[in-house]
C-alpha cells in the first residue's frame, strides 16, 4: 500500500506519535545490542521524520518507502534539517540495498500493511540478505488484540486547524482491517474532501518469531510499545528486537 492522498495530511496526523522519544528508545534498543552507529535502514520511513531523527543520533541513515508523495515530503524534511540521508522508493518486500547495513527499524506498523505471511517473510528475508551477522532488526506491529477490540469496526475523529479527518475501520477475517480515510481539508470558508482506503492484517506474535527465525534472525525481545518490559495479552503494540545469526 502506497499512502498517495493521505502523505499531505500524515504528519499533522500523527503529531501525537512522539517521535522524539521514539527515536530515543530505539537508539536504546540498539545501544543495548551493542549498535551506537554505523549504517541504518528505515524501513517504511514514510516521511522520514524518524530517518531524520536517528540520523542526528550518529547513524548513517537510508530511507526506504514505497510512497513516491511520503518521500518527497521526507527529502524536503531532510534538506530543511541538513540531514544527509539516502532515500529509496522501494516496495519493502522488494528490498535492494548498494551494500550491507548494521541495523534496521520499522516503526509506526509498516509491517501491518503487508496482507499475508508470504508478503511478511519476503520483507524479512530481504531485511536480513542485507543485514550484517550480529546486526540488528527492530520494529513495531500492531496486534491481534488491537486490530479485535480497538480499531474493529470502530470509528475515529481528528480535527485540526487545517484537516478534519473520519477514520471508518471495518474488521475482515484473518484479523485484517480495512480502513477508510475521509479529509476535509479547510480553504477559506469552504472544504475540500479526499479519500484514502488501505488495509492491516495483524499476525499472531508467535508467527512474527517464527518467520524472523526462518529469515535468519534469532529474537532477543518482544516488547511492549516503548516500554521494555514482555509484551502482555492486552498490549495494543508489540516491538520485537532481532538478531541476524
């Protein structure tokens, strides 16, 4: 899924994601692995406003993202913050580096997008054909708990100074969730309306683990969103920490 109308409203949107202290836990994760620098893939950057961050951290940072419209926006982001950074418009489960890298993120569930486990072990055994023995692969995914009792079937509201957004869920078997955007972008006293549909299937964690297992990474972790503490039955996030063997 390639975000096109909803990449000129995503970042207002997703004010709330905290990307500061995001970044500052996953340079943690890495740290603790023993990772402090070198090279970095963001996988799904969207934006880049994560890239953009971790790259002020010291890592040499890539960007890869199937939005052509998300990584326009992430190199103006880039150039306005002086960040030296290699962006790649890329399908995740296509993945083709110039070289290897020592570490890998995915954050904000870029790997719910994919809709099948074959899609999911694609995208990992790329991460890891270009990831070097002992680097490391670190990234979030929504849960089943979370696509069952909290987005479902339910609808959602955000309005702010420019956008009113109407975010409709709709769950399908296999715990997918198709979700329709309606935007209401403001002009003068009038409003302009677009429409976004994409969908997320959310995958048991244990076959999170084994895939990550059959792609050549041992996991270290799973964690709750920004927490290091075991991931729980009600956790709506879950954040697996994996190494390649």
């Amino acid at each position: 899924m390639a975000y096109g109308k909803f990449a000129g409203f995503y970042d207002e949107l997703t004010l709330n994601a905290g990307y500061d202290e995001r970044a500052g836990y996953y340079a943690s994760i890495l740290a603790s692995c023993g990772i402090d620098g070198g090279i970095l893939l963001d996988l799904g950057c969207g934006t880049g406003s994560m890239s953009v961050r971790m790259a002020k951290k010291g890592y040499s940072v890539i960007g890869a993202d199937i939005s052509p419209d998300m990584l326009m926006l992430a190199r103006e982001k880039a150039y306005e913050d002086g960040a030296d950074i290699l962006f790649l418009n890329q399908d995740m489960t296509e993945l083709d580096l110039y070289g290897t890298i020592n570490a890998c993120i995915s954050v904000l569930d870029c790997i719910n997008h994919l809709d099948s486990p074959e899609q999911v072990k694609k995208a990992f055994e790329r991460v890891s054909l270009f990831t070097e023995p002992g680097g490391v692969f670190v990234f979030d995914v929504n849960t089943v708990y979370k696509h069952r009792n909290v987005l479902a079937d339910n609808t959602f509201v955000y309005e702010t100074d420019d956008v009113y957004c109407v975010w409709q869920n709709s769950l399908m078997p296999e715990d997918t969730v198709e979700i329709s955007l309606d935007f209401f972008e403001k002009h003068g006293d009038s409003y302009m309306r677009e429409s976004e549909t994409f969908t997320e299937r959310a995958y048991p964690l244990e076959d999170i683990r084994a895939l990550l297992e059959s792609s050549g990474f041992e996991v270290l972790s799973v964690y709750e969103d920004m927490k290091f503490t075991p991931v729980k039955e009600d956790s709506e996030k879950a954040v697996f920490v994996a190494r390649k063997r």
